[in-house]
C-alpha cells in the first residue's frame, strides 16, 4: 500500500535529530557508564532482548489538562526549544506527521483530557526497531519516541536529549554513506600516494613535509608506500591521516598551496637551522622577530604580499644558499 502525504519540508529537526522524510531510522544501544560490565562491553543501557525495550504512553499534563504530545507549543516535551524554535517546527510537526497520521487513523489528535486516542495509544522502542518515514503510523511512532525523550541522535551532546534516552537513532542510509565516504577517502589517498612514489617523490616528500612536520627526503618511495598504506588503514587516526593527505594533495595543485608548501619546507628548514626559534609565545626570528604560533602560520604569513613575516623569512632565505635552492625549484 502506497501512503501519500503533502509535503512541504523534505528535512526537519525532532529534538536533537534531524529527520528526512523518506529515510528508514533505527533504534540502537545507548552507552551507559553505570550499566553492569556485561552492557557496557557492548556499549547498552538495555539487554538486546525481545521485550527488553519501552512501552508508554504520552504523559498527561495535570496543569495544562492536556496530553503532552509535542503538537502545540506549550507541550512540556519542548520546553528546551527556544521560542524561535517553536515558531519553526511545531507547524511542521502539525503539517508533516500528525496530519498524515489522523487521516491513515480516520482520528482527531486533539491534546483535550477527553482525547480517548491518547488514553490507549502506546509507543514501542527497543534494540533494532526500525521506522519508515515514508509510513505516517511509523513517522509519529519515531517522533514521539524522540520527543517523549525516549531517544536522542547517536552523536548527541546536549545532556537535556541524552541524559533521559535509553536508545539512539540512526539513518542506516545515512550511516552507510557516511561509512562509503570515508571508505572512499581511504582509496583515494592510497591511490593518490602510490601515484606520488612512483611519479614525483619529491611532490610526495613536501606533502608529508606539510602534514606530519617529519622529513621523508631519506626514505625510499617503497618504504613510504608500505608506511602509509598501514597508516591509512588503521582506525580512526587513519582515515583523519587520509583526509588530511587528500586535502594537501589538493591544496597542492593551486598555485598559492604549492607555494605554502615550498616555504614551509624552507621554514622548517630554518628551523634545524636554529635560524627561527621556539618560545613560549610561539616562533621568532634569530633576532626576537615573532613570526607566528605554528611553522604552517609562518608559511601562511610568507605568501601574503608585504607581511613583516615575508620580509623577514625572504631575508633568511637568501642568506642561507641550501634553504633557497629548495624554495626556488
């Protein structure tokens, strides 16, 4: 059965999770550092079992004599909202979830005491739920167990979203882009450095140079291959090496990159010459010229036309013969 709904918003926040309509979102374990040992080696706060989950209904607000259903901008369950953000999403609310839902239910959402919707309606969330957007009985389910503070973003920081959720949800599509992403980074900075070894070391050594702060002028462009292809697969550290490699690579083919490389070499360069110093307030000159926080800063300063820095680094340049044949080649 195909269920058809006005649209005018593709994306929407709910809480701290931004919902895009036609996506599948997942419920999955939330770490919890006071669960038992055997929950926290898999990073749960619930056992992954059938019936391990939560099963409630939208609060009842005694105040108010009205039901806590996020579609009206008193609800207590947007409290954390700003006023603007009120004013931007609870019309989407209305417009994208709960009418599409009263017309698949033939029922009225109103948040009166009387409601008898409301006095039996139960939402279910446990390990491996999924929910369907393109669906408006599972697109109200996944909204209410967000905003009833059942589940929060699997990134999420603020502690008023995560400290209360028991779960956290996720776009498999969305997790697996992102997962296809940094695969991609992956391939290409091993591609692009088996490239550099074979065609252009010293392209190679200037990029490494930039990135790592470490000479490679001695190692051979075979080792450099086995080096980084580890560096590149390993974890985390890894993929961050590879995206920071594939951005020098690229920042390389400008005209104004391939000259902030070449001075950062003769800056580092000048560096083991003792010629520019570190001290605490950063890097300075033989002479107590400061120059910058980092040898990248001073790389940056000497491509800007007329900076005290430029001056100062071209000066040194030319009255050092080895730095200047390396940043004239």
């Amino acid at each position: 059965m195909a269920f058809v709904k006005k649209e005018t918003k593709k994306e929407f926040k709910v809480g701290g999770v931004n919902i895009v309509l036609g996506q599948k979102y997942i419920l999955d374990h939330k770490y919890d550092a006071g669960a038992p040992n055997g929950l926290k080696k898999i990073e749960a706060t619930k056992f992954p079992f059938t019936g391990s989950g939560v099963s409630d209904c939208v609060a009842f607000d005694e105040n108010k004599n009205l039901y806590d259903t996020g579609f009206y901008k008193q609800s207590n369950c947007l409290s954390h909202y700003s006023e603007e953000e009120k004013e931007m999403w609870v019309p989407v609310y209305e417009n994208q979830i709960k009418k599409p839902f009263e017309e698949f239910r033939n029922s009225k959402l109103g948040a009166e005491s009387q409601n008898d919707f409301w006095q039996s309606w139960r939402y279910d969330a446990h390990v491996n739920k999924e929910y369907d957007t393109n669906n408006p009985n599972e697109l109200f389910e996944l909204f209410q167990v967000i905003i009833q503070g059942v589940a929060c973003d699997k990134n999420e920081k603020n502690p008023f979203y995560e400290r209360s959720a028991q779960f956290t949800v996720s776009s498999p599509n969305i997790t697996k882009n992102k997962a296809k992403e940094k695969t991609k980074a992956r391939v290409k900075a091993i591609n692009k450095l088996n490239i550099l070894a074979d065609a252009d070391k010293e392209k190679l050594d200037l990029v490494l140079l930039y990135i790592k702060g470490e000479s490679t002028d001695k190692v051979s462009a075979e080792d450099l291959q086995l080096i980084y292809f580890e560096v590149i697969n390993d974890g985390k550290a890894g993929l961050d090496f590879a995206e920071k490699f594939n951005n020098a690579i690229d920042k390389y083919e400008t005209e104004t990159g391939k000259e902030e490389m070449q001075y950062f070499h003769a800056v580092n360069e000048l560096h083991k010459l003792r010629k520019i110093k570190k001290e605490r307030r950063g890097f300075v000159s033989d002479d107590g010229v400061f120059l910058g926080n980092t040898l990248q800063d001073i790389a940056k300063f000497c491509i800007q036309p007329h900076t005290s820095q430029s001056e100062v680094i071209e000066k040194m340049i030319e009255e050092n013969p080895r730095v200047r044949r390396e940043v004239k080649k």
